[in-house]
C-alpha cells in the first residue's frame, strides 16, 4: 500500500524539469514542453492512486500542476470553474503569475479562512527572518499569510532579478504553491 496519494503520472508531472519549475515570478512563455504534453493527456481523475472523495479539490490539483510548469491560460481554465476558496486561491495566483495584480488581490479576498493562511503565515515567516530588513517582507512575517501583501511584493520585484527581495519572493512563491498543492492533495484524497 502506498502513502503517497498522487498518482505515478501526476508525480512524474512533479519531477518534470524540476530544476526549471515554478522559478519566474511573472513568467512570459509556458514551461516545459514535456510536462505541457503530459498535463493535456491527464484529468483530475488521473492525478490520485484512488477516486478522489472531493472532486473540486483534485480539480486543484489539475489547476496547480498547470502553474507548476506555467501554463497560465490551462491553470485559468481549470480554476475558473471551481467555485471553491481553494480554486479562488489557484485563481489568485494565476492572476498574479501573469501580472494581473489587481485581479489577484480581487480572487485573494474570497480565500480568507482557507485552513492554510496560518501555516502559511508561519512558513513565510520561516524565510522572510533570513532575509535583509525591509518593510514589504516585514509585513508578510506578522500573521496569517495576507495574499495581497505578497502581490505587492510580486509587483515590486518581479522586473528587477537582481533585487535582493526577488528571490525571497521566489522562495515565498513556492512555499504558497506547496503547501496548497498539500492541502488540496490531502483534501482530495480524503487524508
């Protein structure tokens, strides 16, 4: 029996070009054309080694693995439909991947009380504490995680690589993607 409830297909989406995923703040051009053809075969009736117990969150799943490799337009495909805060939260970032930051911070309003703000919070915290000082990251170090906040800092930096809050950011983007990635693959699984 195995533990880990995603499925070889979705896991192999995962490994795809795993040094090159989910790196660009506001990515211009899809990822990897290898995990894109993969994505296009799978539906989230693929992405469990089980029938999924809640539908709409193994639909997250789809919606996050889109975003994992930057294919905005098929994760906005898949998010819009679900009307849940976890596909308002994929939403969100889609949003803000692609720049759309006043329309980011519109889907980050309809996920407050989603379960994984204060985890969040408290991971953020985690890497904000080792980075220099500075106002935009010290908001996001106090409470729960504010999405919001985070799209201001995404906007900030996002042009400027050599901004020592751009990998921070960065950082921070990937913790947000992980640890709803978890949440939905617990939910969806029933764990």
């Amino acid at each position: 029996m195995t533990l880990d409830p995603l499925s070889d297909a979705a896991r192999m989406v995962l490994r795809t070009d795993v040094n090159t995923a989910y790196t660009t703040l506001v990515p211009r051009k899809s990822g990897s054309a290898d995990a894109g053809e993969r994505l296009h075969a799978l539906s989230p009736a693929d992405l469990l080694t089980k029938p999924a117990v809640d539908g709409n969150e193994a639909a997250c799943l789809l919606a996050g693995l889109w975003l994992w490799h930057d294919y905005l337009d098929e994760s906005h495909n898949v998010s819009q439909q679900i009307e849940t805060p976890s596909g308002s939260f994929w939403h969100a970032i889609m949003h803000r991947q692609e720049g759309d930051f006043g329309n980011a911070k519109y889907w980050y309003a309809k996920v407050r009380g989603h379960p994984i703000l204060a985890s969040l919070g408290e991971q953020a915290r985690g890497i904000v504490n080792h980075a220099p000082a500075d106002k935009a990251l010290l908001r996001l170090s106090t409470g729960n995680w504010d999405g919001s906040t985070f799209v201001d800092l995404v906007q900030q930096v996002h042009e400027s690589p050599s901004d020592p809050r751009y990998e921070v950011a960065i950082a921070l983007q990937q913790m947000e993607w992980r640890v709803l990635f978890d949440h939905n693959t617990r939910t969806a699984s029933g764990q």
